[in-house]
C-alpha cells in the first residue's frame, strides 16, 4: 500500500475521534505491510492530556511487537505530531514518521525540531488538505 492508502486509513481513526467528540487526530503505525496499531486522540475519554493519537500507537506497537523499540515501522498520523509526542516517538526509535498537515502553533518542528531520532525519515504533506480540512471543521463546530 501506499503512503496515501495509510493515511486514509489514519484519517478514519481522526473521524471516528471526531465522531466521540475528541479532537479528530488518528494515527496508524504498519510494519512490513502489517497494520499493527489504529488509533486516535482518547484525551477526553480519558481524562488525560497525554492519550494522544500517537501516544496511543506507540504503545499498542510495543505491546505488539513486544519490546519497546519501534524500529522497522512507520507511524501515519494526521496532523504533525506535538514536542511531547516527537519525544515519545524518538525514545520509540520509529524509524519513519508520516504526517498530514502541519500544526503551525504546537508541531513540533516548530518547539523542539531536535524530538526525534536522528536516523527517523520524516515525509509530510499526505493527504495535507484532507487533513486539514478534519481538524479546521472540528474547531469552527466548537467555537
């Protein structure tokens, strides 16, 4: 499959977080063409600032695979990742990170660039305007 098939499928884990009333971010993570994660925000749910998307991926992948290194996988996620969650990401050792669009106030390229492993590959803009387009629609519903 394709960066773009696996996106889709991390955007299905933002509508159903959106469909929960959580902030509708999703995220997947696949090893040798094996989903091994769908996930997506669970804040709300439960009551906890650090269930994100990602947050959650890293653990089901570690349970999975067994260990706690996530080397070997790639995360798809919808938006880009937070500073907490980059730091969570370089600690796995993921060694591809796939995201949808940018998060201009919080992403972590802006607040900490340095989060993830040096050897992680990194590839943005899938699907950006789809994504995009899930977190805006939520916040214009809130506000």
């Amino acid at each position: 499959m394709s960066d773009e098939e696996y996106m889709r499928k991390a955007i299905a884990e933002a509508q159903a977080a959106a469909k929960e009333g959580e902030v509708p971010i999703g995220a997947i993570v696949v090893a040798q063409g094996r989903i091994l994660a769908r996930t997506h925000n669970l804040t709300e749910m439960l009551h906890d600032v650090t269930a994100h998307a990602e947050m959650q991926a890293i653990t089901a992948t570690a349970n999975a695979l067994g260990g706690k290194y996530l080397t070997g996988c790639t995360m798809y996620v919808t938006v880009e990742p937070c500073a907490m969650c980059a730091g969570a990401l370089g600690w796995s050792q993921i060694s591809r990170l796939v995201y949808g669009c940018k998060d201009e106030k919080r992403g972590y390229q802006k607040v900490a660039p340095l989060s993830l492993h040096p050897k992680t590959e990194v590839v943005g803009s899938i699907l950006e305007e789809e994504c995009a387009t899930i977190i805006k629609d939520f916040f214009l519903t809130r506000r």
